[in-house]
C-alpha cells in the first residue's frame, strides 16, 4: 500500500510506515497544497497522514472515496467532514492526549506574558524605545492567588490547572457540559455555570473543540460581562473567539489583556489591530510544537494507518461507527 502525507515529518515515523511495508510519499518541499493538489496526490495512494488543518470536506472526501484511511497528525478533526469519512467508509483517527502538556505550556506561557505585557514590552527593545526608568510605564498585574477560570477542562486544562496552581497558589474553577471528578480531586476545581466563569475568573483559558455550540462563544456580549481586569486565553480554535470584538473590548478596557496561539483566520494578517495593543501577545499555532510532542505524534499517526493497512481497527478513531 502507499501512504501520502502531506507536509514533512520526523524521520522517526517515516521509518516506522516504511519497516511495516508501505511505500511512502511526502510532499518532502513542505509547500501548501491547494485541494486539488492534494486530491492528485491521494489518487496515487491508498492513505493519507495529513498534518496541518486542510479542508478534507465533501468535496475532497468524494473524490479520494478509494481511500483505506485517514490518520490527522492533531488533535482537532473539525477540518473533516466526518459525516462524509464514515458514510464512504473510510476511517479517520487523531492524535489524542500526546499534546496536553505542551499545549498546557503555551497557555502558561502566554498567561504570564500578557500579565506583564512581555512581547510588547520586548518590542520596544527591538525598537530603540528603551530609553529610561519609569516607575509607571506599562505596568503588568500579577497572577500569585487569582482565580483561572477554565473553559472546557479536559487533559489540556487539567495540566495548565495544575502548573498555575503549583507556582502561582491559583484558584481553579471550570465550565464543562459535564463535571469533571479527576480535576475536582487533583486541583481542588469547582464546577461553575458559564456566567460565574465570566465574571469570578482573573484569567480565562480556553480549551473546547470548535463547534456549532462554541463558535463566537466568546463575542461582545461575553467580553462585556468579564472582569476588566481578567486575560483571556486561547489555544483551542480561532472561531471560539470573535476577534473583532476582542478588539473593541481590549480598547475600550472592557477586558486586560489576551494570549493567541490560534487565530481567525490562520495566519494572522500581520495588519491585524490585536498585535499593536500593549497587552496582547499572539504566537504563531506552536501549541504542539516541541521535537518530543510532534514526534510522538507523526508515530501515533503513523500506527494508526499500519492498523489500517494490515485490516484492523485504528487505535485513536474518531468515527468510531465505521466499525
């Protein structure tokens, strides 16, 4: 069998994909691929290890319907028509639980920065503004006994909980559809309804897939019923949050500040207003980018399509009905 897949990965999978007998194809130039370029490329295979958030919709789907699999080398999957996967019968699997805590990292990372208005201030360096002490110039907030509130506590959150509360004594509460025990147990987490995360959290961090549900769930109308002194963080999706409202509400000093590790739309515009605002730092989607996390991944990803080859059942299945 052949296996495409779309952008560079370690050597390690590679490896892993050739020793179980398939012969591999990469776009080794690590260029983005339009939709058509990808679907010639998966005509000429039999599965398709696709890193990066392509549109595998319909479209896509119907036209490479000869597919054994589909392994994503991420967490997410609300780039694929699942629907469409499973009533063609091809499986989709993920790359669950490798990345919570590197992705836990960077929501750390990005809390502290804007708390002290870290890239803003590092700008000014590159800039030659440096030039004097002033006692009152962009002062930061600090985090030591304040309230992270988490939306959609799962492994990712937990692991943020559980570094905030070691070196900064910070109180955790969290809004899920359901509660979660492990996190009440571990952190000492109090379950919340969304209107008191809104308005008890210094800092909130979110985690939750994207959705119907969740897209635009952090718009105006949330960001006015925040605390202004609260951060908001995201490294779940870009469309959770409506930027353009996030905007209006850092100006108007609805809200403090903002940490970014994904956007709406992906890049951002390096025209984008949020990056010009004092307490607002925005990374570049590297939740998941450490050499240990993404190899673990691309090996997870990997294992996943030698299921497939070999007529089993994918380990880390998302359309667990196509089978």
């Amino acid at each position: 069998m052949k296996v495409y897949i779309s952008r560079n990965i370690p050597t390690t999978a590679l490896d892993v994909l050739k020793e179980y007998g398939l012969e591999v194809r990469i776009n080794s130039d690590n260029k983005h691929l339009s939709q058509q370029e990808l679907i010639e490329e998966c005509k000429q295979a039999d599965l398709l290890l696709n890193v990066g958030h392509a549109d595998l919709d319909k479209y896509f789907l119907e036209s490479c319907k000869h597919l054994k699999g589909i392994a994503l080398a991420s967490v997410g999957y609300d780039h694929i028509d699942l629907a469409s996967a499973t009533s063609l019968g091809i499986p989709v699997s993920n790359t669950p639980g490798i990345l919570s805590g590197a992705t836990a990292d960077v929501a750390f990372l990005l809390m502290l920065a804007v708390s002290r208005k870290a890239f803003y201030r590092a700008n000014e360096v590159r800039e030659g503004k440096w030039k004097d002490f002033e006692f009152m110039q962009d002062l930061g907030i600090e985090l030591n006994g304040k309230t992270l509130g988490i939306y959609g506590l799962g492994r990712i959150g937990l692991e943020l909980a559980k570094k905030a509360q070691a070196a900064y004594n910070m109180n955790i509460i969290y809004y899920n559809r359901n509660r979660n025990l492990e996190a009440e147990q571990l952190v000492n987490a109090k379950y919340v309804n969304f209107d008191d995360l809104l308005t008890q959290s210094d800092v909130i961090s979110l985690h939750t897939n994207l959705s119907s549900e969740t897209q635009d769930r952090f718009n105006k109308d949330v960001f006015n019923r925040m605390k202004k002194s609260a951060i908001l963080i995201n490294t779940a999706r870009g469309k959770v949050v409506n930027e353009t409202d996030l905007y209006e509400a850092l100006k108007k000093g609805e809200i403090w500040g903002a940490g970014l590790d994904v956007s709406d739309p992906e890049p951002m515009s390096p025209n984008n207003p949020l990056l010009q605002l004092p307490s607002v730092c925005v990374l570049p989607h590297i939740g998941s980018a450490t050499i240990e996390t993404r190899t673990q991944m691309a090996i997870m990803a990997a294992n996943n399509l030698i299921a497939a080859k070999n007529g089993k059942p994918m380990m880390q299945i998302v359309n667990k009905e196509i089978y």
